[in-house]
C-alpha cells in the first residue's frame, strides 16, 4: 500500500492523540485512521498530500478530519470524501440575552424547543412540501425558505455560500431521496445531533468576536444537524454509481468507501450536482431549525426576532471547488472536507463582508456538558491544509463501550447537578454521547493553535440540550 | 432468537450475526440493523413490505438488502421487526434476493427509538460461509 501512495500523508495531532493512532494502526488496519489516509494518498489527482487534523478518528474510506485536494481537470470526486450525511454542519445565532436573562427560563425555554424542535427517530418535521417544491428547495437552500417567511436575510448573509450551493440538480437525485426527506425538512435528527442553548464563557481573541457579534455572557444558539434522509440516500446512491464508474475507469480503490469517478465525467458531474442538492437540503434544515429557534425565544421570552442573529452558518461534510496557492502558482481544485470545516483566512471572498478582516468563524461544536468553540482561520492554515479546520473533538468509546459504562438517566442527573439540562428523545442516545466518550476539546482546539491552522475566538458552555 | 453480536467501532455501529443459510443471516442482518434503531422484539409484526433485489454479489446484495429497508421506515413510516428472505445465485456475478419484512408504526414508549441509521457501509463488510454457519459483518453510519 505505501508504495502506491502518490503523495504523502500529513497528519495534524498532539503527541496522546498520534501515539493511540500508531497503536490502532499496528493492529486491525481495516479501522486504522491512519491507513484511511494513506488510502486517500493513493487516488488520481491527489495534490500535495492527504491531510488530517487533530479530531481524526476511522471514517469510511476517508478518515474523520480528513482532507483531500483534486485538480479540478485531471482529479477524482470521492464519495467517502462527503460520506452519507452531506453538509452536516452547525449553525451558531445570537441573541440580545444574558445569563441572568436566560437562567431563570432556561427550564421554560428548554421545554418549548424540545416540544417545537422534532428530534430523533421517526419524527417529522412541520413543513409538508411537494416533490415540486422540493426540487425548489434542493435549487434554493435556505435562501428558498427565507423567500418563503422561515427567517430573515440578515441569515443568508451569514451563511457560508450565503445558504444555497451553485450547480444543485435536483434530476441528479434519486425519487427515492426526494420521497424519503418529504416529511423531515426542519428536523434534529439523532446520534450526536444536537440543539444547544449556550453561553458566551470567554472570549479569547475580543476584537475577532467584536467582529462576529460575540461578547462574555451572552447567550447563544447551536443548532448541529445536516442533510437527513435525503442526504443518506443520495449517499447510498452514489456508493453504488461510483463504484461502477471506478471500474469503468480503471481505478483500483483500496476501499469501497472510496469510490471514486473523474471530476470531468459523467458519473462524477451528476455526483457533485447531488452533492449540492444534499448541501442545500441540509442548509434549509438548519435554516427551518434556527427559524424555529428563533420563535421560541420571541415567544418564551419576548425577544425580537431581528435581534437573534445568524453568527454562521458551517458544514463539515463537504467538497467544493476552491482557488488555492500550490507551489506558486493558483490553481482550481476540489476539496474534500469530511468532518472537517473550511477555516479561512482573512481576505477570502468566500467569506461574509462583515469578516473579511479576520475570516469566517469556524464554529466547533462540543457534546453534552463540554465548551463548544468559536475559532478563525489563518494565512498559515490556507497554505498547511488548503484552508482546513476541525469540527469537534471526535470520538474516543466507542458507542457500544459508552453504553455499557454509561447508563443515559445518570449522564442527565449529572449534568443537570452541574447546571445543564438535557431534554432527550432517547437515554440510550444520552448514554452513548455522554462526554466521557469524546476527546478532550480543548486538546483538539490546542492542537489545531499549535499547529497555526486556526486561533480559538470564543468558548461557548451549555446551559441546555436538545437531543434525538 | 440469534444473538446480536456488538462489534467495537469507534464512531458507529457495527454488528456480526450467524445463521444457518444465507437467507437465515439475510434476515439476522435485518434484526441487527433494526436492532440498531428500535427495541426489535418489540416490533408487533402487523404489517408486510415485500422487496425483490439484485446485485452482482453477496456483500453488494446485502448492502442492497439493507439500505431497502432503512428507506422503506421512512417511506412506509413503519419500523420492521420480523424478516423472511430467500437469496439465489442467478449466474456467476449476479445474486437476487425476494424479502419480505413486517413491522408496525414507531411508538416511542414501546419501541425505544436509538439511532438513526444514515447509510449501510462498505467497512468491514462480509457475507461468507464458514464451515456450515453463513455469517454477515456490517457496520451502519449513525
């Protein structure tokens, strides 16, 4: 395998993390993250390396925290470079409110979103949407439902690709995916979905938050969900396409999950026409949520709605096309972010006006009773990983080890000891996303500053979650 | 009932389950699956859902098999708990199975929903005989 490798593989870890990685590597090698990137290394059209970031853990095909850039012209599109949930992502609002605004209604609030938020297995959401006004939707992304009255302008503006993906087809997505999202626009999903009410803890770098809207004890939103099921289906579709069309080529993949075709072919031009029609499903889902968000605030607590802001909007199961300096010279590639966010510098023109001095925030999400970040890209990071940063801290049980030393009703009384609350769809959820079963963040934040790829802005605290 | 088998995956899930011919670990893979998202044997086999599919292997058709039925809980609005399947080998590169599955409308209080299934993986996968017991590995995006 090694010897097949085009370019090297970088990985971005501090020393605990890198040492559990070599230990997974010299045993079961299918479930090795670091035999996830010397599998990517090895694709058509790779350039400069196969990265990783310190919340690596085992994906498919990809690693989690994985990044992969094509050449536009001669490269691959992977579909275990986006995986089944496409532009899953988190989208960070703000509000007007304190801590001693929300504390005596966090009980209030936390009750309304889980009563107006539908959450987990089986439920569905409120809008009811034809096949037409789907494809619509798959076209539009949020900037469709805002058009419809689910949220103001203001959200679009803060929204990476201001909430809607060029090149969407909707005639690229299977009926089956169309059918099977018609009733779950606006839903959380489950697994390590999530809603949180947070608090503003600490601002770490105050003229970046003065930019984003952000101070110390300032309540805050975030909302943790993707594509749903038509993002899953246009996932399990393609596995099946590309794998034909590997073939078809003459591609030798390591691994199923790395299904692969040519940018330039057929195969590869209606994936990535699906691939923006998922992103734009999962961006009028957290568009419908934060809507929701919002009239619950307005309601609970008489807070208008222009005052609860989109900060940003960020996805991190993603592949875009993205001018990027190598060796010199620009040059148009396709990157393949899984699990992983863009984290860009200042001065990029993908980024909102408003932060153009210091880049987009990069919004990293926690689990249950842990910080969630608010970091910034860096000049640094644009050339190290073409622009990449972390999304989360990444797993360290297993979901059948968390449940076995986790039992949900005692992860809810816990937390709630420590001052947050948790309205849970499901206790074995709770179990198996129970903090200890999750790196350390702040480890993974500190890593990612050490190695000059992001600068931590703000540190966010739960005060109450909203689970599937 | 055969028994679940948990297998150790950091950031998903992934099961092993045994049966005494192919179309017996077709349908213990089914349970595993459901078993992933419900309390299984507590699904009330009130009503069918018949499925006829093809693939050029066994792994593909089980990866077939399976992403069917996490779609049809969504399209059907049921939740499935019993499973019958009948797998040939057509020619060489070709395998089809006929299923059929019976299941009831999700009910949180009975049903305990856990995980939502986004997609059936090619990780690890395996569809193979060994000595007289078939055995299946899966792992599911959650």
């Amino acid at each position: 395998m090694r010897g097949r490798m085009r370019v090297p593989g970088i990985v971005f870890a501090d020393r605990e993390s890198m040492d559990g990685l070599l230990a997974d590597d010299a045993g079961e090698t299918q479930w090795s993250a670091l035999q996830q990137v010397r599998n990517v290394a090895t694709l058509p059209g790779i350039v400069t390396a196969s990265l990783a970031l310190p919340d690596i853990h085992p994906g498919y095909g990809f690693p989690i925290g994985g990044v992969g850039a094509f050449d536009a012209e001669q490269g691959v599109v992977v579909v275990g470079g986006v995986g089944f949930d496409i532009n899953c992502g988190v989208r960070l609002m703000s509000t007007p409110l304190s801590r001693a605004d929300i504390e005596p209604a966090v009980e209030a609030v936390g009750r309304e979103l889980y009563r107006k938020v539908p959450a987990g297995l089986g439920t569905e959401g409120e809008l009811r949407l034809s096949m037409e006004e789907l494809d619509e939707l798959l076209r539009e992304g949020a900037r469709g439902l805002v058009s419809r009255g689910y949220g103001l302008d203001d959200d679009l503006e803060h929204c990476e690709e201001n909430g809607r993906m060029d090149g969407a087809d909707p005639d690229a997505v299977s009926d089956r995916a169309k059918q099977r999202q018609l009733r779950q626009v606006g839903t959380l999903g489950s697994g390590n979905h999530y809603l949180e009410l947070q608090i503003v803890e600490d601002v770490l770098d105050s003229a970046a938050a003065a930019a984003y809207g952000l101070h110390t004890d300032q309540v805050a939103v975030s909302i943790h969900t993707g594509s749903r099921a038509l993002g899953h289906q246009i996932g399990q579709d393609y596995l099946a396409v590309m794998s034909r069309a590997a073939h078809r080529f003459g591609f030798e993949t390591v691994e199923r999950e790395l299904a692969c075709a040519p940018i330039e072919s057929e195969e590869g031009r209606r994936y990535l026409a699906a691939v923006a029609c998922g992103a734009n499903c999962a961006f009028a889902n957290r568009q419908a949520i934060g809507h929701r968000t919002r009239q619950v605030l307005t309601s609970v607590l008489g807070v208008k709605p222009s005052e609860i802001r989109t900060v940003y909007d960020i996805g991190h199961n993603n592949v875009k096309f993205e001018m990027h300096r190598v060796d010199g010279v620009e040059r148009r590639l396709l990157i393949h972010r899984k699990g992983s966010t863009r984290a860009f510098g200042p001065g990029r023109p993908e980024s909102p006006e408003a932060y153009q001095r210091f880049g987009h925030p990069i919004l990293v999400g926690g689990t249950m009773g842990t910080s969630s970040y608010v970091l910034r890209g860096t000049t640094e990071g644009m050339a190290k990983t073409f622009g990449s940063g972390v999304h989360g801290a990444g797993r360290a049980l297993s979901r059948k080890k968390a449940a076995k030393k986790y039992w949900g009703e005692t992860v809810i009384s816990d937390l709630a000891a420590r001052g947050i609350r948790i309205w849970a769809h499901s206790p074995r959820g709770v179990a198996e996303e129970a903090p200890g079963a999750y790196k350390d963040i702040e480890r993974v934040v500190r890593a990612a500053t050490a190695a000059g790829i992001s600068r931590p802005v703000a540190r966010l605290r739960p005060l109450a979650v909203i689970k599937g | 009932m055969a028994p679940i088998e948990w297998l150790d995956h950091v950031a998903d899930i992934g099961f092993r389950v045994v049966g005494s011919s192919v179309d017996d670990v077709f349908e213990q893979a089914a349970r595993g699956l459901f078993a992933t998202m419900v309390d299984v044997d507590a699904v009330q086999p009130m009503t069918a859902h018949r499925t006829e599919l093809s693939a050029a292997s066994l792994e593909d058709l089980m990866v077939n098999w399976l992403s069917d039925l996490v779609a049809q809980k969504e399209l059907t609005g049921l939740v499935f708990g019993r499973f019958r399947a009948h797998v040939e080998e057509e020619t060489a590169k070709r395998f089809r199975v006929v299923g059929d599955a019976w299941g009831e409308p999700i009910e949180a209080r009975r049903h305990h929903p856990r995980n939502e299934v986004k997609g059936i993986s090619y990780l690890g996968l395996k569809v193979e005989l060994r000595g007289d017991r078939w055995r299946a590995q899966v792992i599911v995006d959650v």
